[in-house]
C-alpha cells in the first residue's frame, strides 16, 4: 500500500477481507472503499489519520461499533 496517492479511490474493485489497521500511516485525505466485499469491524486506526476530510465505506460487509477517535477528526467533511 506504498503506493496510495492522498486520495485513494479503492471502490468497486472487489476487495475482500478487513480494512488494513495501517492506513494510519498514509496521510490521506479521501479513503473510498465502497463496494468491495470488506468485511470486520473498521480498525481504530483510521481515526488516527488527522488529514482525513472524506471516509467512504457503504456497500459493504462491515460490523461492530464506529472508533470513538472518529470523532476527532476535525477535517472530516463526509463519513
């Protein structure tokens, strides 16, 4: 995942599995995973990457709770 721009589109490529937990470590500004076949619960990790103003996760095979650090996300326009 060395390669990931600031603005990652990944939506509709059929990936399956969990959410990586070190997406926190690319300082991203739009993560799209929409319409893949992910699946387990969303890593507290995402709520650690403070450039983030967009988290696009609909359409797929997500479960548990929303990380409370989401909230922390003060850039975060779109969840």
């Amino acid at each position: 995942m060395i390669f990931l721009s600031f603005n990652s589109n990944l939506s509709f490529n059929y990936i399956s599995g969990s959410i990586p937990s070190n997406f926190s470590q690319i300082p991203l500004v739009i993560l799209s995973l929409s319409g893949n076949r992910l699946s387990g619960e969303i890593p507290k990790g995402i709520g650690e990457i403070g450039s983030l103003e967009e988290l696009v996760l609909e359409a797929n095979q997500l479960d548990g709770h929303l990380p409370e650090n989401l909230g922390n996300l003060s850039n975060l326009k779109r969840l």
